[in-house]
C-alpha cells in the first residue's frame, strides 16, 4: 500500500494509518505541518485499565478529546458511556459508538437541546443545579421518562481548578431540588465535581461526605451518584497517586452513602482516558542561541499550558527519523504566530546541536488538545495520523 494513501476522516481532516511509529513517519516524508500520532493500543488499554478498575460506572468526558477515532478506540476498550456537554457531542457518540449512552451532565444547554437530544437521540439523563431549571427542562422533555441529576457545588484544595464557582448548588438546596424533580415525576440522581486535575484521593472522600449529607435529608433513596471527573494524569513534574488509590479511595466512601440496594457510583473520566495516546510531532522551523521556533504553540496543540498548573510534555527529538541524543541545552520553545505570548511556560531540556528541520515529538498531549486549538493567524494542521505498530510507545510511556 501506498504509504501516502489517505482517507477523509469524520472531522474533514485526513487520518493515516500506513506508518507503524513515528520514526516510520519522519524517515519516509518531512513534514511541514505538524502531525498528530494516535497510537490506538495506548488508548485502548487506558480505557480497559479504568473501567476494569473503577467501582462503579465509567463516562467519558467528550470534551476532553472528542476526535471520532479516538472517541471510537476508548469505546472499543471498553468505555459504554459518555458525559456529553451538546447536542454535536451526543450526535458524535451515536454515530462512532453503537449501542453507548450518552448523558447530557451540564445545567445549562442552547434552548431545544434537550429535546432535540430526548427526542432524536434517546438521551434519558440530564442535570440541573438550580429550581428553575426544573421548569425549563419540563419544557422539552417529560420528565417521567428521564432521570434528573442535581449538582451540588463541591471544591477540594486537592484540585488544581475549582469547578464549583460555575456550577452547583449549595448543599443546603439539593434535597429541596431532588424532592421537587421527584413529585414533577422524574427519577432523581445526585452529582458533583470536585475540580481538576485532582492530586489528592481524599477529595473524592470530602465529596462523598457531602454527598451524604444531602442524600440523608431526602424522604427516599437514590440510585445514581455521579463524582464527576478530575482523575489526573502524571505529566513531567507533576506527581498523583496512581488510579487504583483514587478507585479504593472511592468504594470505600461509597460504603457511607445512603443508596438505594443496587445503587450505582459513576465517574466522567476525560484526562485520565484523552491524555496518553496522542502525540504531536512538530518542526524546529528556526533557532535563536536558545530560542526555537516550532510549527505549532500556545494557540495550537499546546493551547491547554495557558490555563493549567502543568506547564510541559515529554518528549524526544528526531533528525531524520533517527532519535537525537546527546549534550543537551535547556532551550525556550515559541510557537510560529505573531503573538509575542506564543510560548510554552518553561524551558525544555533538548540535544544541544537541535537545528532548524529537526523534529521533536510531545506524548501525553491528547487531552484539551485537539479539543480546543484555533486557526489563530491562520496555522491550523489536519493532519492526524494512526500508527500501525501496536507495540509503537509515545514519550513518556
């Protein structure tokens, strides 16, 4: 086969599968975008590992990586549900995902979502955190047919981010709120997120001890708790107790709870599953002394280390498909767009004879990656490719 045959993936853009690893990739071409590399393995056994291990329900979070292949590989690995945000979100699933659930888990949605999701889609689960929330999803779905998540505003110090200032409720109105949905007829669940990332197991404790509190002021017991998401990742730098800590830590506050007898705990997953399988394989275009200049940056692939206290990847440097070693320099990385912010956050130890036409690949960047990059200045690359060798490891793996 051709190794330049190319097929139009969901998203317009063109999805490779004919180089087994990323030296296959930079020995026979030298790219002048950058190229994303999904190494399908890699993701398929983060979604088995999670779902295999987590006590309860597994959703992924779309909005951390919602590129069809990769939505497709985590369900092949085992994932059957999904956190969807829009009604474009949920269409995604249906159409990658046969046979999944989706679960439209956000208390605010564009006026007829929530109908066009119930009614096109079969969506059966939704969230509010405020009583008029109720009316307004009353006015596009019946609500005997759904189940209706609260939310109720949680924050640990354990979280990088805190989600709560957005959304929930304070715990004092949840019970209030999850009586009324169930005297309007709907099937009432409870939810929180305690932020992201979160470094700490004992956040999810603290979450689920207000959890309880709410579900012992209810007159019935509940069958759903969603804990959200904000399972970390251990990005260069960044140390988190492993997943099976954060899982024990769960079942065992799960055993507090005041639940129906065949209860379910679920969690929303999204950088813990979207961030080990995807790498971005990128050009040195210039160098200055200790400054280079890539074809990508803070507007593109790396546009998450704007907002996050991680600040880099790992990563590995390639001349002519060949790893680059040797003496290294700590060098400063710029993007190619006129903005003078178009830098990553810290200097990256690199071969100290790194010149222009180079390449260096970053792993661990599929999470909030290809979910949230712009055209700004008009860089914008669509070339994402598949690798074949299913031994192929990213950096950092």
């Amino acid at each position: 086969m051709d190794p330049k045959a190319e097929s139009m993936n969901d998203l317009g853009g063109r999805l490779m599968t004919d180089y087994p690893d990323v030296p296959g990739l930079l020995a026979h071409e030298r790219p002048r975008e950058p190229v994303y590399c999904i190494y399908p393995e890699v993701y398929r056994r983060a979604a088995q590992d999670f779902v295999s291990g987590f006590p309860g329900r597994v959703l992924y979070a779309v909005k951390a990586n919602n590129y069809p292949a990769i939505v497709r590989l985590l369900h092949a690995g085992g994932v059957q549900h999904f956190d969807c945000a829009s009604v474009p979100e949920v269409a995604l699933v249906a159409e990658h995902c046969p046979g999944a659930t989706c679960y439209f888990m956000v208390p605010t949605r564009l006026r007829g979502a929530a109908r066009e999701a119930f009614e096109r889609y079969g969506v059966r689960h939704f969230m509010i955190d405020h009583a008029s929330g109720i009316d307004i999803l009353a006015a596009e779905v019946d609500l005997r047919q759904v189940v209706v998540f609260t939310r109720v505003a949680v924050h640990h110090a354990a979280a990088m981010m805190d989600l709560s200032t957005k959304f929930g409720a304070p715990p004092e109105q949840v019970a209030g709120m999850m009586t009324a949905l169930a005297a309007r007829g709907a099937e009432p669940a409870l939810a929180f997120n305690v932020g992201s990332p979160v470094m700490r197991t004992e956040a999810y404790t603290y979450g689920m001890s207000v959890a309880a509190g709410v579900l012992a002021e209810l007159p019935f017991q509940v069958n759903l708790v969603d804990i959200g998401g904000g399972f970390p990742y251990a990005y260069p730098g960044i140390s988190a107790p492993p997943l099976r800590d954060y899982f024990h830590a769960v079942k065992q506050a799960t055993l507090a709870l005041p639940l129906a007898p065949d209860a379910v705990i679920m969690a929303e997953p999204g950088r813990a599953l979207a961030a080990p399988g995807l790498s971005a394989v990128v050009e040195v275009l210039l160098r200055r002394d200790d400054r280079l200049y890539l074809n990508d940056g803070m507007y593109g692939i790396f546009w998450e280390l704007r907002f996050r206290d991680h600040d880099g990847y790992p990563f590995r440097a390639f001349r002519d498909g060949v790893p680059l070693q040797g003496e290294t320099l700590p060098f400063r990385l710029f993007g190619p767009t006129c903005d003078s912010t178009d830098v990553l956050p810290i200097t990256f130890l690199l071969p100290a004879d790194i010149a222009p036409g180079d390449y260096i690949e970053f792993g661990s960047i599929g999470a909030y990656s290809l979910s949230g990059r712009t055209a700004f200045n008009g860089y914008f690359s669509e070339r994402i490719i598949q690798l074949s060798d299913v031994n192929a490891q990213p950096p950092g793996c």
